[in-house]
C-alpha cells in the first residue's frame, strides 16, 4: 500500500521537507543496492540529521506499521538495504560527523553516515589505525559497516568490523534509544546487546552513533605479489607460511579469470602465465617485517612459485593491492550482469573449494572469476552473467547451490562478509537448521514485534 | 520446594546414580561459589558427562520447571553460580576432554570442563597461545570462562574471553541442541547468537563445547616492575606508555596496602616505601620487546618512578608477576571476609578513581587494598572485612554504592570481568537504564521462557 499524503507530510513535518523525496525519478537510485539483479521501488525516502528524528520516523511507522528500510551509501552486496515496496527507505548519508577522537583511550566517535575511508583517515591523521578495509571503504557508511559486520582483506590478522566496535547508539523500532557499550577495554555488565546489534542487517534497530576502537599504527609494511603455475602450489604456500607462525595482514588470491580481467582493466604490468597470484602484506615493526617478509617469500619459493615481486616503496605497494582491490570493478566490465558470491570454509579447505568452483563452472558452463581472502577461507566466486539470459541464470542459481552445499560440507559459511539479506536468505535455514532459526525469529520478535525494520531480511 | 524422590530418581536414571549428589555434607561444597557471603543449599548437584545427558536433564528441569544452575569450578566472585534454594546444580567439571586441536586452522575444541590452563598449556605445547588469563586459570574451566566472559591480565592487548571463541554447543531449556559458529575466520550468516551466550551467566542455554581461537607464540618477553612515590605518577607513565604508542600485554598495579599484603605473603622482595607499584610486560619480537621495554623503561622513569626492576630470566619474571597473581590470596588472609570489587573506567579516568576509592574508605572507616588492570582501567578495590560485623557490613554496602555512581559518572562499568550476578544485580538497572533492562527481559523470556536458568542471577 503506497504511503499516504498524511503520512509524507507527517515525515516532512519531523524532518524537513527537504529532507523526504518522493518523486520516482529522486526515488530510483533508493531503489536498489549494490546486489546485481535486485530493484524495488519504496514509498519515500527520508534522510535524518539526529537521532530524535530517527527516533520520532520510527515511533510514527511503528504506530502505523509501515515497513523502513534504513541504508547509507547502499554498497551492500546481499540486497540487505533494497527498499521493501512503497517503505520508508530511511538514509542516514546525513549524519556524517566524527563527533570525537580520544586519543588517551584510543576511541573514535562517529555518526552512521561517516564514509569508511574518513574514519581510517582521521585515525591514521592521529598517528592511529582503523584496521576494517572493506572493499567498498570509500564509499560505504560505517553505520551499514557495523550493520553487516563488515570484513576486508586484513581480517586474518586484524579480524573485522565487530572486532573494533565498543559502543553504539541504537533506536528501537518504538523510537527508545540505547546506548549500549561504553569506553572500557573490559565490560560485563548484561548481556552483549551491543554484539546482537552489530550484523543484525538493520533489522533490530537503527544504529544512529557508532564507538569505535584504534590501535597504533605499525611502523612499517612490506607488499609482496607470487604467482603460480597452479592454483594448489599457492594453497600450499598458505598453509606453509601459516604453519611458519606468521600471520600477514594481508593474503589474498586471484585467479587466472580475475587476473587477466584486472590486467586488461589497470594495466599494473602482472605476470599473465599463471593459474593463481597471491597478494600477501606484512605490516608491525619493522624488523618483524624484514623478517617475516623473508620468510614469507621462502615459502612461496619452496611452493614453486613461478615469479615474486616485492614493492620497493609505497607507490609500487598501493600499485600491487590496486590489484586486488580492483578484481571486482575489473570482473564487472566483461558481463552484464556481475554477481558476487561469498562463500568462506576454514583456511585449511580453501583449496578443495577452489577446485570445486572450478568443477561448477564446467558443469554449468558458466564464466566464473574467483579471488578473495586466502587467509580467511573468504572465496568470492564471481559469476559473469547477463540477468536477461533465463537460462543462464537458472545455470547460476543450480551452481550457487551446491557451492554453498559443499561450503556447508566442508565446515564452512554461506556469507563470509557480505550478509544475508535477500540474496542468501533461501540458503540460511538449511545453514542454521531449525532450532537456530527458531531462536533469530524469537529475538527479531522480542525486539521488532510489529515487523517494521527491513521486513522479509535475512529471513521471514 | 525440595525435589520430589521422583525427580531424583529421574536424574540418576539419566546421568548414572553416581553422578546424583544428594546427601547435606555432600552438597555443602556446591552452596557456595568464590564470591564473599553468598550460600545457599541445591536440592541436588547432577554431574553430566555428554551433550545429551545435559540436553535430558534440562528437558526434565523445563518440563517440570525445576531451577537449574550450571556451574564448573564454581571460581566465580559476582555470585553466579551460587545455586537458588533446592536447585538443581548441573556440574559440568566431568566434561574435562580437549577433543581437537586443530594447527591448520589454528582452533581448539573443548568440553566446557575442561581447567583454562590446560588448554594453555595444550596451546603452548603445539607452539601457540591462548591468551586469556583470568586470576582463577589453574582451577577454572572454560565453560565458566565463556559464560562468563573472563578478562585476566592481559585484555588491553589480546582482549578478554569473547575475542577468542569462534563456536560454541549450546544446550537451551527446553533440551534442543545448537552448534554456534565454525571455524571460519569470517561469518555474518545470521545474528551472532554465539555472542549473545558469552557473558550471558547460564541465563540463556548450557554451554557443552567449546571452540577457541589460538594464535602463534610471541617469541620473546620482558617483564618489569617499577615503584611510585604516588598514584599519581604510576597513572602519568600509564598515560605516557600509551602516547608513545606502545600497548604492553600487560600493565598491572597495586596500591600499599596490596604491596605489602603481598610481601608478607609471599616475600618477594617488593619494594615497600611506596605509594604504587607497576607490573609492566611486553612480548612478541625479540626486537620490538627490545624496544618496547627500553620504551616503558624510560616513561616510568621520566614519571619519577623511584626504583625500576626487569627480569633477568623467566624465573625472575614469574616471581614478579606472581606479586600480582597473589594480590587477593594475600589481601584475602588479613581478614576474615574479602569483598573484591569490579568497577572499571576509562583508561584515562583511572588515576580519579583510585583517588575516589581511598577517599570512600577514609570516609567509611573501611581497609581498603586496591589492585587491577591499570591498563584496561579494571580495577579491584578489596574490602578488608568481616562478615559477622553488621555495622560494617552496612557501610561497605554503602561504599560500593559511591563507588559504582563514581565509575559509571566517569563513563565506566559496574563489572569489567567478573559478571553481574547476585553480587552487582541490584546495580544493573541504574546503569542499564530501563530499555536496555527492558531488551535483556525480553531477550531472556524468548529463550527460557520457563525461567528455570539460573533464575534471580544478572535480573529478575
């Protein structure tokens, strides 16, 4: 049912009326994310400046019933932030301000709507580090960072978004706020609301301020790229430097289909005759980094690799990580259609599930490239596609399935860092099982009873 | 109401007979946990040795609404596994076996039994670290570690318990069994209930496995002490330690009268003319500990410290570090009741609160030995006391009250590792505020709804 005048001028009324659109050519670029072959056109779209307003929009469509889907910069790749039809679409790009940077307790305080790239900048501005790289940092909101936990290529040593994380603010769907966490480096106090919040794919509440914890900057960083005749050897390289005790802050792989794509996108000059390159960063003191930098390189060595790069300075380093960073913004230029998939198994299977994609890719005759975080077990199989192709889209749906089987087989996940959404939902219940799934739908209940916040997320 | 024979004969049909305890003497080392003035007699203390036998215990509890409180070692100091009158008290210490230790994926699978140190020393053993240290570690088992949520001595640098749980089998009230978590680095595959049961004080289900997270050795260390004329001044090199951005792995003080309660105890050859003692160490690279330690040196220094004392060897080392791990046996032997305390605060604040607590005792005649984490602003001020003297008792009370005011107006907690319980229950709702108390009743009807979990323990 399509919003009502008096509601619209209800919402104008609490925010502005510059601040609600309502015209459906200012509603289209609400009315998808970043998730291939996902639209849907909401009601409005409303952009708060405080959390009062926040808390007055919510209270109003809870009062009503009326479903809101809050988002930032929309560069999620799960459909968690494509509007439901005729909802509220509540976006927070407006609250963009770093409140505060403690630099005696190592906090940044900051709004929803701060870009991820500002908050890494502001920390390393301070001689600090905001260690969560996500692929989409210079464009994602920190508020949908901690709303999907967030991941990024230094997980492996630096966990992810949750791992950094230490208060929020939060309205409830009936407008109360909560302020959960605090700026202590240990708190026990109730259970940790603050960690149900975060991941929860803005279906719990809406996060309106977010606590975030620094570290010292390292002192130094070295940046290395192997290739490999084969995609084992470079498996095995991985395990060999894990099994040396060495845990990079970086260790990320492409393989023949991403690395040719990125060669014919930027140019970087990478060694084309290979099925696998690794991207591996060391970073902390730097004797450390001398060190295990060697040992790193020894290791790729004894594994056979074909070629090994180290980048003698800053430029030549961001030049070998644009590698990776661009593997899906080059994989996006060859199909019309690109879809991202997520699937993660412990380090230690990665291989196997390497191989298995590949097997997939055969037996449906679909173009698929994949890269991703090889210390995590984070594979991002990518499909290159065309949405209008039926056929070759039921292809992918048929091989999305038994890749998320075999990843369940194998001890792993259906989503590494991207979120359910709408785009792994079918996958969850089998994932999760019955007793898991009854207990999501209890919390969602016990928190949003009237179903409002971003209904038909994640899970029904 | 006491359990009926019939119940009893259930249980010893479920769980073997000699795994029923029913007899008064035999129950009496179950009335009690680590925590001062708390007693109260089970109506039967059950010890399982499976999933299963948990899962049927917990079903018969649920279906005839029997209080269950689960305990292991029973080491905690907040009251919550002190059992409710005629309980029944599920013991978990016969689940005592390390099933897996995975060097791959660098994870550890326990029963939740199984003593903290163990698995320590199983990581050590296989040339890995499990960090989290909680001062009860040679008699605690991680099952309790986990419910929880346990810090120790070294949180300001590896975090406490949560950061190093990856999964966990859980066992809810109504006797269904759910497996939390795998053993990816990366999973955002639905809310992250396995954090919602850290520190949830076996309000929510039974943790019956555990999977921990293990990360390589640190190679080397350095472990020092220094003494301060003031407070003051140890809180300034504390200040001055994190300027430089250095984040020791631990960074530990006592007050005089911890000092010298611990000298008398275990002759150590502390210093005694002094206001405040630092126990700093550094680990990781031999160089960084290097640097790291010439670092520290020098800020205690540049802070008037009056004497500075480095371990030659480990022995050494040990030696210092046992004057913290002794503090509360020490402080625990001058007087017949010792009340341990939890407040924590901002690392910044830390140095007011150590001055507000001195204050609180002058003010209520009260002996006061203060200990803690100075780098996580963890603090234990111990009331030197006795039970029996009601007038005192009386103004302990009111002392505690001033104190968690004072910490939570300086933006801290009322517990930063030792659970809310019966001992900080009465001070959750003022800190909480009433939605987020509102949230946890919510949260804890939806999983037990039946109460039957630790009933009266965190909130009623």
């Amino acid at each position: 049912m399509a919003l009502s005048n008096l509601i619209l001028a209800e919402l104008r009324r609490l925010v502005g009326h510059e601040n609600v659109l309502t015209e459906p050519e200012d509603l289209i670029p609400y009315s998808f994310d970043g998730t291939a072959a996902l639209q849907q056109m909401p009601g409005c779209v409303v952009f708060s400046r405080t959390t009062e307003q926040v808390a007055a929009v919510l209270k109003l469509a809870n009062e009503k019933k009326l479903s809101v889907v809050t988002r930032g910069s929309g560069t999620g790749l799960s459909g968690g932030s494509v509007p439901n039809r005729d909802c509220i679409v509540l976006c927070t790009v407006k609250m963009d301000k770093i409140l505060e940077l403690d630099r005696a307790n190592l906090t940044l305080l900051a709004e929803p709507g701060v870009i991820t790239l500002n908050i890494a900048e502001a920390a390393t501005a301070a001689g600090l580090f905001y260690p969560p790289d996500p692929g989409s940092m210079k464009i994602s909101t920190i508020g949908g960072n901690v709303a999907e936990n967030s991941g990024g290529l230094r997980g492996l040593k630096y966990g992810v978004t949750r791992n950094y994380v230490m208060g929020m603010e939060v309205v409830l769907p009936d407008g109360e706020i909560m302020w959960l966490g605090n700026k202590c480096v240990k708190d026990v106090a109730g259970y940790s609301l603050k960690d149900l919040f975060i991941g929860s794919e803005g279906t719990l509440g809406v996060i309106t301020k977010v606590l975030l914890r620094l570290i010292p900057k390292p002192a130094a960083k070295k940046t290395m790229v192997a290739t490999f005749a084969q995609m084992d050897h470079a498996a095995e390289a991985v395990s060999a430097i894990i099994a040396a005790k060495i845990i990079p802050c970086t260790l990320e792989f492409l393989d023949r289909m991403t690395i040719h794509c990125v060669e014919d996108y930027a140019k970087i000059g990478l060694p084309l005759d290979c099925e696998a390159l690794l991207l591996m960063e060391t970073d902390g003191h730097s004797a450390v980094v001398a060190e295990e930098a060697a040992q790193m390189e020894q290791c790729c060595r004894n594994c056979g690799c074909l070629e090994l790069r180290v980048a003698r300075d800053d430029e030549e380093a961001n030049k070998l990580t644009s590698a990776r960073r661009s593997a899906f913004s080059a994989l996006a230029r060859v199909a019309p259609t690109t879809i991202l998939e997520d699937a993660t198994v412990p380090r230690s299977e990665l291989a196997r599930m390497i191989r298995f994609v590949e097997t997939i890719a055969k037996k449906y005759q679909l173009r698929i490239g994949t890269f991703g975080h090889m210390g995590d077990g984070n594979l991002h199989p990518t499909f290159l596609t065309d949405e209008r192709n039926r056929d070759e889209m039921h292809r992918v749906e048929e091989a999305f399935k038994e890749i998320f089987a075999e990843a369940i087989r194998l001890g792993g996940t259906i989503t590494g860092e991207h979120g359910v959404g709408l785009a792994k939902k079918s996958f969850l219940p089998e994932f999760l099982g019955g007793t898991q799934m009854r207990v999501l739908r209890e919390l969602r209940k016990a928190l949003d009873p009237n179903r409002i916040l971003n209904p038909g997320k994640m899970f029904d």
